[in-house]
C-alpha cells in the first residue's frame, strides 16, 4: 500500500501511514479517544481512594484507586472488593467481583440466553434429530442408563438432602461459595457413580455446570489450566 500523510484524529499530529483505515498517530491516543467516549457516561464525582485514603477525580465510573501503585497494592495486598448485588432472574443476593454484574452465576446467564434465543435452538435441536438419527439414539440411551443408575441407587431424601446442606453449612463444597446448592454426583452416573448419599455433595450452579459428567480430578485439572493461562 502507498504511504499517505493525515492528521491524528486525538491529538491532530501529523503522522506518515500506510494503512488505509488508521487515523491514530499510536496507540496512546487511540486508547485516549476511546477513554473519552466512555468518560461522556462516566460518574466523575470526586470520591477517597480505598487504599490511602486520598481524594481523586476518577477517569471511569468503576475506577476505587487514585493510581497504579494503589491499584497493584489493592490487587495483591488486600482483600477483593465485593460488591452486593441482586441476580436479575432467580432474585437471589450475591457477592459479586464486579461492579457491572447482573447475574448470580453461569446457570442464570445460560437461563437468559435461552430464554432470548428459544425459537432458535428448538428449531435447530429439532434439524438436528432429523438428520442425525443415529446419534439421537445414542443420547436417548445414555439418558436411559442415567434414569436406570438413579432407580438403582437407594438415592436421597429430603431430610438427609437438608442435613446434607446443614452439614456444609450451606457453603459450595468445591469452592465454598455461598449457596443455594444443587446436588452433584460426585462420580458422576454416567461415569458408573451410585445414586447414592455417599456419591453427593452440595455444589452452587457455577461449579455444578462446570463439573458437568467430569471426575472431580479431571474438573481441577481443567480449572487449574485455566488459571495459569491467563
């Protein structure tokens, strides 16, 4: 491409370009003009800082430090600030980590995706069995034998499921979350586990749907890659 002369679009530098979209000199004004169209929704009340205590303009409406120092002390020295919010659709209140959180966990955002795409995926789960006869019966057996392990299995009833919450005291037993709990087969039943007490455990709805039809090793192996890759 031919190199062409403009003006920066932030700061109206004149700078030299060969791409035919660019209209920022570098990255900082990129990253300024950017901050300037969120700083025009932005609350710039005045407001201390959480870690020294000093009074500062913030540049974004969720910004609780005055500088980067107070920034990196409050993100390795210090507890995680948590913010109380209420789940918009089961209602339930919550600890949230960020301040723009809505939604209590990963079953309630799945809730609402459905709930806005429901004529999509029924229309494709439906293509889907039409055109993959085989597979579908694959499924429909895999639930069969789940059904079968759970009318095998002395299962739970509700007191125990009650003194079973008590006994956590209402706390995730994977990462000690705050409930409501949902009941997890430890191994699961399509791994061979047992509809059993002694293969239950209460899980929030995060590390419930995360665990999924994984051994709980396999699942902390997964977690732990996760972690380390960012």
């Amino acid at each position: 491409m031919p190199e062409r002369t403009c003006s920066c679009a932030h700061c109206g530098a004149a700078f030299i370009t060969s791409h035919p979209r660019k209209i920022y000199c570098k990255r900082k004004c990129a990253a300024g003009a950017m901050n300037e169209r969120h700083n025009k929704r932005a609350d710039h009340t005045p407001r201390p800082c959480l870690i020294c205590g000093a009074e500062f303009t913030p540049a974004r409406s969720d910004s609780r430090t005055c500088s980067v120092q107070c920034r990196n002390k409050r993100r390795y020295e210090h507890e995680p600030v948590r913010y109380e919010k209420t789940c918009v659709e089961c209602g339930r209140t919550f600890q949230a980590k960020r301040s723009d959180a809505v939604r209590c966990s990963r079953q309630c955002t799945s809730m609402n995706w459905y709930e806005r795409n429901r004529e999509t995926q029924i229309a494709r789960a439906t293509e889907w069995n039409r055109t993959n006869p085989a597979r579908r019966t694959i499924v429909s057996n895999h639930r069969g034998r789940r059904r079968a392990s759970e009318a095998a299995g002395p299962g739970i009833t509700h007191c125990r499921w009650v003194r079973l919450q008590r006994r956590q005291r209402d706390r995730c037993a994977y990462c000690a979350g705050p409930g409501p709990l949902t009941l997890d087969h430890i191994v699961p039943l399509s791994r061979g586990g047992a509809h059993a007490e002694g293969n239950m455990a209460g899980a929030c709805g995060t590390c419930n749907y995360s665990k999924g039809a994984s051994l709980l090793v396999e699942w902390r192996k997964r977690q732990n890659r996760r972690a380390t890759s960012f």
